[in-house]
C-alpha cells in the first residue's frame, strides 16, 4: 500500500489517498478542538488511542454485522479505510440527557431516557452544524429516503452493541456521534470514528466522565480519562476474544 498525497486536513485527522482508488489513509492527530473550533488544545496521546479505540470498535461492530468502513491499522496513529462519499450528517444518538441536549431542553445532564433518541445535525461547520430533522434531509437532498432509513436502523443497531459493550466495561454510553458515507456501488456504511472525541461515556457507578468532556470543561484529567477508558476497552475485549 502506498501512501499518497494528503487531501484533507480536519481538526482531529489527516487523510491521505493511497494507489487503490477505493481506499484511503487517515491519520489521528493529538489536536483537540471544541465548540466548533473555537477552543483549541492538544491532548497528549490523543491519536494514538483513538485509533486504537475506533478501529477495535469498528472490528467489533463489523464482527455483528454492521458495515464499516475499517480496513487495516498501519500503525499506532494511521488506519486503512474505504473509501467514501461522506453523508453531510452528524447522527447522534443519546441514551441520557447531556450536553446540547440539555442546554437546549432545559433538561439536567444525566437523566436517562426511556428509548434511545436520534437527532441529526447538517455538517457543515460554516453553518455551525445546524440540528435539522427527516423532511429537511430529504428537502436538502442531504440522503435519499432510502438511505436515511439504513443510517437510522443501522445507528439504533450500533448502539444496542456498544451500550452492551461499554456496559460490560462499567461504563454508560451516554450519547456519542456517527457519520456515514456512501461507497463507489452506493453501499451505505459507518465511517469516520468512534472514540472519546465522539462519544460521553461515563463510569456506571461515579458519573465520572471520561471522554472530552474533560478537555470541553477544564475539568482536568484528560489524558488519564482517555487512558482509563481505553484501558477498560482492552482488557474487556481480550476477555471476549480468549
Ligand atoms: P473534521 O472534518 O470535522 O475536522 P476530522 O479531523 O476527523 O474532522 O477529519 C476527517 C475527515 O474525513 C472528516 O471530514 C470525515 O467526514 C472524513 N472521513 C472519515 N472517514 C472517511 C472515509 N472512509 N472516506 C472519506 N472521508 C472520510
Ligand atoms: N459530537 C461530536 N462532534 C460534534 C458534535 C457532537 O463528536 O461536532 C458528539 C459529542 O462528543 C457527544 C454527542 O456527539 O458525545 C452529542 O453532542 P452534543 O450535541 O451534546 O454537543 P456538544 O455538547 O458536544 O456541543
């Protein structure tokens, strides 16, 4: 696999194009943004962990049938992916009240909620990711009814499995973000990643958040929480895999 030329730099990854078409390499930088790039640090490690985090979450989720954009990790920072049109679309899913949520609903930060709840929001950073809903996807033209209806079951499906998962690890998943992307035969799949950039995951019997919360809030502790997090992944799923 040869690595080619970068053609996209973001706030969290670089990405590169490869000599196969289909694929692509990205690569997890340290850089930690929030509130729209407005606050900006470096979290030490950061990439190195997720990385780790989304492709051994990725892998998993692929295990139950979820199709994946993960392919192969190259090494502690970069990871072979396929290559995709990515859907406009933030496709948060929350399983207990927190963060905008909250804000906007006037609602306190950790109130569990009966059923999941799935929210989209339009990526587009100029716009500030305006929350938009179903009729304004398809009025956009953002996804075909079609499609929206294979991100919404396969997003209700990612989170049965993690939430079980994370559970497993003494961990609630609160909400966490996923986005999708269309490959070259217009296959639906999860790209992008999962990770403690991604998702609130909170220790089951503390609350204690350990995710970017920490890094939002200058609540301290960020790089322990994303060793600690990851840490409780491994272990859990070493034991699964024995
Ligand atoms: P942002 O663009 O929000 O700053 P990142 O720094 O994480 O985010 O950049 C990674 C970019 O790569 C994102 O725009 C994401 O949508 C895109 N991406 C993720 N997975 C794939 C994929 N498999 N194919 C094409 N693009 C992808
Ligand atoms: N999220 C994300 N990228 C974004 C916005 C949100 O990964 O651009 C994740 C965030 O980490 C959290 C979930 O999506 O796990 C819900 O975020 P929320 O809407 O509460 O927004 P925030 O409080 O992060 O602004």
């Amino acid at each position: 696999m040869i690595k080619g030329r970068q053609i996209y730099e973001g706030k969290a990854k670089k990405v590169f194009e490869t000599d196969d078409p289909e694929l692509l390499i990205v690569s997890y930088k340290d850089d930690a943004t929030a509130f729209n790039g407005k606050k900006r640090g470096t979290i030490t490690g950061k990439g190195v962990i997720n990385n780790r985090m989304s492709n051994l979450l990725m892998e998993y989720l692929q295990d139950k049938g979820i199709p994946a954009h993960y392919v192969q990790e190259l090494n502690e920072r970069e990871t072979l992916v396929r290559k995709v049109s990515i859907i406009p679309l933030e496709v948060i899913i929350r399983n207990v009240s927190a963060g905008s949520f909250s804000m906007r609903y006037g609602v306190e930060e950790g109130i569990p909620f009966d059923t999941p709840i799935i929210e989209f929001s339009y990526k587009n950073d100029a716009l500030n990711d305006p929350l938009i809903n179903d009729h304004h996807i398809l009025a956009l033209k953002l996804a075909t009814a079609e499609e929206l209806n294979t991100i919404k079951d396969l997003a209700f499906r990612i989170n049965d499995e993690l939430c079980a998962l994370w559970k497993e690890c003494g961990v609630t998943l609160v909400d966490f973000k996923l986005e999708f992307g269309r490959c070259s035969d217009g296959t639906v799949i999860l790209a992008d990643e999962i990770s403690p950039d991604t998702c609130r995951l909170w220790d089951s019997s503390t609350a204690e958040k350990l995710d970017k919360d920490r890094f939002r809030r200058d609540l301290g502790g960020v790089e322990e929480a994303y060793r600690e997090i990851m840490a409780r992944l491994t272990k859990k799923l070493a034991e699964v895999n024995k």
